[in-house]
C-alpha cells in the first residue's frame, strides 16, 4: 500500500472478527516497530507478543471498560467516547494479537534533572506507531489501550513481568468487523493547524 494511503486508512479499530493474523504478517509489523527511532540510539524495548486467545481472554479480564454516560454525542470526541469506553474489554477479547512494548525504565518518568525517562518512554510512542501503521499497511485493524489505575500492576502480575520495565500502551490488532463503530475524525489539517515561520 502507498505510505500516504497508509496514513490515511490507519484508524482505530475497536470490533475485529475471530481471525488469525499469519506469522510472517505479526513479524513484520513487529520488525516495522524495532527499526524506529529511539532516544541515544538505545532501542531498549521488549515486546510481549500475545497471540493465545485463552491468555488474550484473561488479560482482557483485568482491563475495565470506562463508565459513559453520553447518549447523544455533541462532537467527534464524544462520538468516540461514545464508541471507545464501553468497548476497552471487548476490543481485546476481540482482538487476534495484543503486542505490549515494553521499555527498559532506569528513571522515573517526572525525572526533571535530564528528562531520559521521558526519552525512552518517547521512543516507545514512536515504535508503537510504526506498528499502527505497518499494522494499516498489512490490511488490519489495530487500537491501543493505555493501562490506568490497578491495570498496571494486574498486567505486571498476570504476566510475570520483572521489575523495571515500563509499558504504555497495550497494542491491539486484529481484522476489523464490517460494521466496527468509528467516529468522525477531529479536522487537524495544514490550514487549520499549521503555522509557518512565526506563531
Ligand atoms: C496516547 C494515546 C492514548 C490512547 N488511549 C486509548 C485508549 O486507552 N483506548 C482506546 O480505545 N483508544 C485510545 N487511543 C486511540 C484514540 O482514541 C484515537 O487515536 C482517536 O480517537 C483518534 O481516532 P483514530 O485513531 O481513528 O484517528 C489512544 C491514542 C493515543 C495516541
């Protein structure tokens, strides 16, 4: 697929049908997120491939579909909303493979003195995308799921994951169901976001 159709098609999927995704078709998208760029040239990742459903089912226990109360969505962040928080559960015991990049986490993320741990949580963000997007470019659908309050450390656990190793983001892929929920996108182009030369 062209890079510039890639970019576009790429939308957060969050109803896949029961398909396996091939091995070769994972190894490249996971290869697409280990070339990215990482601060100091450190590539310190790990990524935890899960591609068991009955294990993919107990992970999808531990995270907690968010309360909305939105009936009638105002905006395409209430739409999303709308569609995104009830389905936090289901998108993953939906899902055909979940990827958690994790990060070798030396300092605190608020360490202020020189801001490395912000560094290495950063270059995670930018392999994550790399994989979103070999992800759209494979013809699959994918979503991230950020682990909030107990959903850490019940991550952690469940998974025996040793000390030390930071993980934002669950990655989430799939096949995406005909008829997967996707709200209207908020409108960020070049002529409305864009300044040049000056602010
Ligand atoms: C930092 C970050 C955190 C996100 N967290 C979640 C999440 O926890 N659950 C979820 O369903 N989507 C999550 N998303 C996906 C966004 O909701 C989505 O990117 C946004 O609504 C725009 O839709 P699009 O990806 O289809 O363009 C996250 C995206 C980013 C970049």
């Amino acid at each position: 697929m062209e890079f510039y159709d890639v970019i576009n098609r790429r939308r957060s999927i969050r109803q896949f049908v029961d398909k396996e995704i091939p091995r070769d078709v994972l190894e490249r998208i996971l290869d697409a997120g280990l070339k990215a760029p990482s601060s100091n040239h450190q590539r310190r990742w790990e990524l935890l491939t899960l591609t068991d459903k009955t294990i993919i089912l107990s992970l999808a226990k531990l995270i907690k579909p968010y309360p909305c109360r939105i009936t009638e969505p105002k905006s395409p962040q209430q739409e999303m909303f709308k569609i995104a928080y009830p389905k936090q559960r289901t998108m993953i015991e939906e899902s055909s493979c979940v990827i958690l990049p994790f990060f070798k986490q030396k300092y605190p993320l608020s360490e202020e003195k020189n801001g490395y741990g912000l560094m290495d949580y950063g270059a995670t963000w930018a392999l994550i995308e790399n994989m979103l997007l070999a992800a759209a470019a494979e013809g699959l659908g994918s979503v991230v799921h950020i682990p909030v309050k107990k959903e850490p450390e019940q991550i952690r656990k469940f998974l025996s994951i040793p000390e030390g190793w930071g993980l934002p983001a669950l990655v989430i892929l799939g096949y995406a169901n005909p008829d997967a929920e996707v709200p209207a996108q908020v409108k960020a182009t070049v002529e409305n976001r864009v300044r040049w030369n000056k602010w």
